[in-house]
C-alpha cells in the first residue's frame, strides 16, 4: 500500500494550531498592518512639513557608508546638473511608496524618528517662489546626509555638459569667448571690405563678444536667472 503524501501546506496550517487560533492570528495581522498603515500616514505627513531639524540619531554601525555624503560632495553634484536640495516639504511630485517604506523600516531598525528629509531634484520638481530624476536625503549631523531613496530615472549624461556654462560667472563668460571664437572664425573675411585676415577676426570677435555678452545680460535682468553655485539651495523660482 502506498503511503499518502504529507501536504506540507496542511503541515503548516497543523503546527500554527498549536500555537494560536484562527481568529486570534488575524487579529494580530489585523493590528500590525493598522500599526504599519499609521506609521506611513506619519511618514507622509513628516515629509510634507517644515522642519528645521538638522540631525537625527541614527545607529553608526547600521548605517551603509555608500549612503552617506557630504554637503560639499551634494553642493558639486547640483552645481554641475544645475539641481536644487531643498527640503521635502516644498517638493511637488509624488514620492514613491518604496521611499516611505524605506524611512519606516529605517526607523524601525534605528528606534527612531526621522526627521528634516532634503531632496535633490530639477526646480521644476519644486513648488517654489517666485519674487517677480529625484535623490531622498536625511540629516545625520555636521553636514553629512544619509541617502534614503532614489526614483525616476538617471540623470541624462549630456545634462552636465548642457549646464556647465552656467556654473559660474567666470565659466559662462569662459562659454561666451569660446564662441565668439567659433563664430569670428567662420565669418567670411571680405564681409567688411578689405582689411588683413588678423585685424579682420579681432574686430568680429570683439563685437560679437559684446554683443554676446549684451544679450546675455538682458536676458538675465529679464528673467531673473542666476548661476548653478548660486541657486543650489534657492527656493525661488526665478534665478
């Protein structure tokens, strides 16, 4: 005779018997996703509040040292993409699911309440100011961040090369006199009449590069824009 087969589901439901009833082990599911549920609804409102809080008190040996930036190091980064860290609460998108999942299991193994989130993003992202792909960040103390949560997608290679003229005054007038260069240099020689090839491409220059730097001017006054190193931490919309 053959023997019948254990069911190792059956096995299961037999030694969950043992230790507790049906209705008592639902109640107790019941409660921990209550429990979860509140915690999330916490988290949420924690990242969409102001806070002046600068630290939390995270467990050293828990935390994951590739996770962990400084200011300076986050400051280059949004210089060179053009980004903003500001803090959460003036951020317009949603933030994933995973990322609030990320801080609750965080505050669970660190006993603690985290506090005072930063993001990195575009200023588009941002609700700001206006006086005319996103990285979650939490304070861990004398400047340093503990990265909680990246979403959206990489950061398009050709974004840096795109804002670098726009680093610093002295990059973008850098930008401006390289193409001035370029541009006096294929400008056809007999445009303003007979005159030698140098003396030819040193005048263009100089008048495009005024007019260049003319043009830039203006639109900066008119659109209140302002320089990467400048606007990083800027919660206004208009530079």
């Amino acid at each position: 005779m053959l023997l019948k087969k254990n069911n190792l589901i059956e096995e299961l439901k037999s030694e969950r018997k043992k230790f507790m009833k049906e209705n008592d082990i639902l109640e107790q599911i019941r409660l921990i996703l209550n429990e979860n549920e509140i915690n999330r609804t916490e988290i949420n409102a924690t990242l969409k509040s102001k806070s002046s809080t600068n630290q939390n008190n995270l467990v050293f040996d828990l935390l994951d040292s590739d996770k962990i930036f400084h200011l300076e190091q986050i400051k280059s980064i949004c210089i060179d993409y053009r980004l903003r860290f500001l803090d959460s609460h003036l951020f317009k998108g949603k933030i994933p699911e995973e990322a609030i999942s990320k801080i609750n299991q965080l505050e669970k193994s660190h006993q603690t309440k985290l506090e005072g989130f930063k993001i990195m993003a575009p200023a588009k992202l941002f609700k700001l100011e206006n006086y005319d792909d996103p990285l979650l960040f939490a304070p861990i103390g004398n400047g340093y961040y503990y990265l909680i949560h990246k979403w959206g997608n990489d950061m398009n290679p050709f974004r840096k090369l795109l804002m670098m003229p726009f680093r610093s005054l002295e990059t973008f007038i850098f930008f401006l006199t390289i193409m001035s260069i370029l541009i006096s240099s294929i400008l056809p020689i007999n445009l303003l009449g007979k005159t030698t090839e140098g003396v030819f491409r040193l005048v263009t220059f100089l008048f495009i590069l005024k007019s260049l730097i003319g043009i830039s001017i203006y639109y900066c006054f008119w659109q209140g824009k302002n320089f990467n190193e400048d606007i990083w931490r800027s919660t206004f919309y208009n530079n």
